[in-house]
C-alpha cells in the first residue's frame, strides 16, 4: 500500500489524542469497580458498563476530533502541499475513528465473552457505540469548522451530552427528539424504534460530518488566528 | 520558475492588503521588503496557492494560480517556509521531514531518506538529527522549515521574514545558505530587515500598503535618499520635519541623520544616504503620494 507510511505517522503524530478513547474506557472500568465495591447489584453494573460504550467513548471521541481539526501547528505548510489538507484531515480523523472502533469492538466482545453485556443482539452491538460516535464527532467538527474555537466547540458537544443525559426523559418521551436521543440503549434499552433511533443518528451524524468537511475546504477559515 | 502579478487585489471583509499589485520576478534571489503590514504574507500565501485572489492574474511559471490545476501545478514544485511554521513538538527532526516529504509526494521511502540525510547535512542539523522538535531553538526550527521547503528539490522557493527573531549570527548564517540554495531557482525573500535583502539579493520589490512601491536593483534604493539625506549635531530635541534615521550623542552634542525633501535646519549639511536611509525615502514619498 503507498500510503500505508503516511498512516503510520498520523498514527505516531496523533500522540495523546488518540488515547482518549482509551482513557474513556479506564474511566469506566474504575467506575464499575468502585460502583461493584459499594455493593451495587449486577444489573446497574452492566448498565454503567454500557454507558461507556454508548456515551463515554463517542464523547471522548467527539473531543478528541474538535482537537483534530482545531489544533495544528503545522497547518498553513500543509495548505501550500500537493496533498490538500482535508485528505490529511481525513486521515487523521480515520485513524482516531479506527482506534475508536477497535477498542469499542474489543470491549463489546469482552462484555459479551464475560457474560456482562446488557444490550441489543450481538450484530448491532456495533450501532450502542457508532451512531452516538458518529453523531457527536459530526456535531463537535461542525461546530469547530464554523467557530474556529475549541472552546466553543468542546462546550458545545460537552452541554450537548449533558443535556441528554439531564432530560433523558424529555429526550424519550417528545417524539420530535425521540430519533436523536444519543442514550436510547442505556436509559430505556432496545425498543421497536431502537433501529430507526441508531438510523436518524447516524445519517445525520454523516451529514453534519460532511459539512463540516465542506466549510474545511475553504482554507480562508482554518488561516485566521486561532483562538484558544 | 518565472512569477508574473498584474492588478492582484486580496481583501479580508474591509480590510485591503493587496491593492491592485504588480509584480515581476525572472528568477534568482529576489528580496521582498515591507514594513508589517503592508501585505507581504499576504502575497505569500496566494503565490503559494493557500489564498485565492481576490481579483488580478498570478502566473507562476506559465500556470495560472486561479485554476485548481495552475495551483497544483505550481505546489508540486514550491517550497514555502511560513512566518510561523509551528513543529509537532514530539516529532524528531527526521520523522518531520519524512512526514512532509510524504505529503509532497515523494513515495520512494529511499530517495526520501537519502534526501533528508543530504539536506539535514546542508542546515547543520545532522547531530540533532534524533531529538525531539520541542527542545530546538528558534534558529534549528528556522533550520528545518528550510529543510523541508527544500525537499523535492523546488524551482520555486517562498520563505516569509525567516530572520525575524533569529540573534545576528544566526541570522546571518540563515540568510547565507538562503543565498547558497538560490542557484538554478527562484527564492522569494521576504523581510523588513533592509539589510537581509542588502546581502542576498540584487534585485528586490519593495511593498507599502499592498502595492509595490520600487522594483528594482537593491542599490538603486540608496538613490531615493540622494539630496535628501542630511547630518545635523544639535544639543536639544531632534529638529522637527523630515524623517530622523539615527541619532548619536556624543561630546559635540548629537549626530542626526534625517531624511527630509527640504533642508531641515540652515545648519544641516547633504550627506551620502545609507541603503536604510534611501528605504525610509522610498516609505516617506509613499506616504505623502
Ligand atoms: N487572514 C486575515 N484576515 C484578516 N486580515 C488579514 C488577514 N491576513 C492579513 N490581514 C491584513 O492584511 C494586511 C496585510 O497583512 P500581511 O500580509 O500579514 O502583511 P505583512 O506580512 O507585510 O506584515 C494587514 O492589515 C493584516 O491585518
Ligand atoms: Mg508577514
């Protein structure tokens, strides 16, 4: 593959970043024990469990790629190189995304193997993580592309999460929020509308990730001085 | 690669910074002298295809840059150091230049590698070839932006006020082996150091408030203060009208050199200008045109 050492230094290059996701499991993982260690009964340990998959990581990751696209020291070299830029966003915003992916897959299986799993049919284990990752990395590149803050655009993904999670039942029960709720498997579970849920998620996680991507190939917005 | 500008304008919202600019440039080291502001990273930026104009024609090299494939044509043949080239601070020095040689296009890992070990050698960074980019100092990151804009050997070199900040050795040991990679290419040098472009460059533009102001050889400039320059030992506050260059006290009272259309002061005399002094002529006449 020709590009395949270009992959190895967005790899080397993504440093910390790339292990938020990581970080994201740790944190779930110390919070069931100490949950486990307080005598919390099994079904809430799963649940807690499943919430790392479905609202922790896809936070993480919604952060981690406001960081991708906010911060780059090197950025105004990279627009005068025959490799336009966005193709190099692209691939950073891959590897971030596969790392993601590979650890929420590994987990779910883990969960699986070790009797833990509380959530849908293993074959659209997938669809707990993807659809709120998808959504809230959407949302957080958007956000970054339009405001060129990463304060602006972390506040905004992190109140985004938070408020699903405060009005989790507003959420549930209005039925034009209903197919954004990002929480639907750990706060209600696997309804008849799970799928359409996961669907609406992740087209219109694909969508705000596409415009974002659009407002990035204006270089005049990713010049200006950055704020912090 | 020969650089053809004719009625180039770039506006950001209300604020103009290129203003309707001319500009030709055959080949060689060329100076581009400027105080800040004037639009000089703004020329950069669209000779180097980063920003589009707002009106005008550029030609680098027969390509057109308002065209996705003029742009691209002339990238796969530019080096360009940026004001502030930011490093990824945990990269080596090696790994950074691989990185970009791979952006570039340079696909065979071993002419990348032996490349790099050559250009490495050429700014004196072959010792810190392993360390980390965080722990180099302004002058060795000056050393890799150059580096890099070399690799795949550029007909088109554009590195923006590359001096600034440097201490004098450094910056002159910069703008030495700016002059030495300039043979058989064309570097565009920008500055508002007069003397970096004094020393490197025999022709140069001279830019104030998005246009250019002279273009030409570099010693004509010293010509703009002929007849205008005056020295002037005073004991009080600097003579008012003209321009004061330098001022030095010594036992007499103070040297002032001034740069003035009219005779200052009846004790005034006409001096021979300095290059600096004939830069501040050009700057003065801009201003009172
Ligand atoms: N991205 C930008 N957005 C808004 N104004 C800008 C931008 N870049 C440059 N300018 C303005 O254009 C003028 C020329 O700036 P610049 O090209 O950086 O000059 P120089 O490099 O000679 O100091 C200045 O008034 C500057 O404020
Ligand atoms: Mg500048």
């Amino acid at each position: 593959m020709k590009h395949l050492p270009l992959w190895r230094h967005e790899l080397r290059r993504a440093g910390w970043t790339a292990c938020s996701p990581a970080a994201a499991l740790a944190a779930t993982l110390a919070l069931t024990a100490a949950a486990a260690a307080f005598g919390t009964a099994r079904p809430q340990l799963e649940r807690i469990l499943l919430t790392g998959l479905e609202a922790l990581i896809p936070l993480s990751a919604g952060m981690a790629a406001v960081a991708v696209v906010s911060r780059d020291p090197s950025r105004e070299l990279q627009l005068t190189l025959p490799t336009p830029y966005t193709t190099t966003l692209g691939r950073r915003l891959a590897v971030l995304g596969g790392l993601s992916a590979a650890l929420s897959i590994a987990f779910s299986a883990a969960l699986a193997l070790g009797g833990w799993w509380n959530g849908p049919g293993l074959p659209y284990a997938p669809l707990v993580w993807a659809a709120p990752l998808l959504w809230l990395t959407g949302l957080a590149l958007l956000v970054a592309a339009l405001g060129r803050s990463v304060v602006l655009a972390t506040t905004t993904v992190a109140a985004v999460w938070l408020g699903e999670q405060l009005f989790a039942t507003s959420f549930a029960t209005t039925p034009g929020l209903r197919p954004f709720f990002l929480f639907m498997t750990t706060r209600i579970g696997v309804p008849t509308d799970w799928d359409a849920n996961r669907a609406a998620l992740t087209t219109s996680g694909a969508l705000l990730a596409a415009l974002a991507l659009i407002l990035l190939r204006r270089p005049e917005r990713l010049l200006t001085e950055e704020e912090t | 690669m020969d650089i053809q500008i004719t009625g180039l304008r770039r506006t950001f919202g209300k604020v103009t910074a290129l203003d309707g600019l001319d500009l030709a440039v055959p080949g060689g080291m060329y100076g581009l002298l400027g105080t800040n502001g004037a639009g000089k990273t703004t020329l950069m930026r669209v000779l180097a295809g980063v920003l589009p104009p707002t009106a005008g024609t550029v030609r680098v090299g027969g390509h057109d840059l308002t065209t996705r494939t003029g742009r691209l044509a002339v990238q796969r043949r530019l080096g360009y150091l940026p004001q502030d080239l930011g490093l990824y601070p945990d990269l080596s020095a090696q790994e950074f230049l691989d990185y970009v040689g791979l952006l570039k296009g340079l696909d065979d890992t071993a002419a990348r590698r032996r490349q790099i070990g050559e250009l490495l050698d050429m700014v004196g960074l072959t010792d810190a070839v392993g360390r980390k980019l965080r722990g180099f100092s302004g002058g060795m990151r000056r050393r890799v932006g150059i580096a890099q804009a070399l690799l795949g050997d550029p007909a088109l070199v554009v590195v923006d006020e590359p001096t600034a900040g440097l201490d004098p050795e450094e910056r002159i040991r910069f703008r030495t082996l700016l002059a030495s990679i300039a043979a058989g290419r064309t570097v565009l040098l920008s500055t508002h150091i007069v003397e970096d472009v004094a020393q490197t460059c025999r022709d140069t533009a001279v830019m104030a408030r998005g246009r250019v102001v002279f273009n030409g050889p570099v010693a004509d400039i010293v010509q703009r203060a002929e007849g205008i320059t005056w020295e002037l030992v005073g004991q009080g506050p600097p003579p008012a009208g003209g321009v004061v260059v330098s001022a030095v006290s010594r036992s007499d009272g103070t040297h002032y050199r001034l740069v003035s259309p009219t005779r200052p002061d009846p004790r005034a005399v006409p001096v021979q200008p300095s290059l600096e002094e004939g830069y501040v002529a050009l700057m003065h006449a801009g201003t009172s045109a």
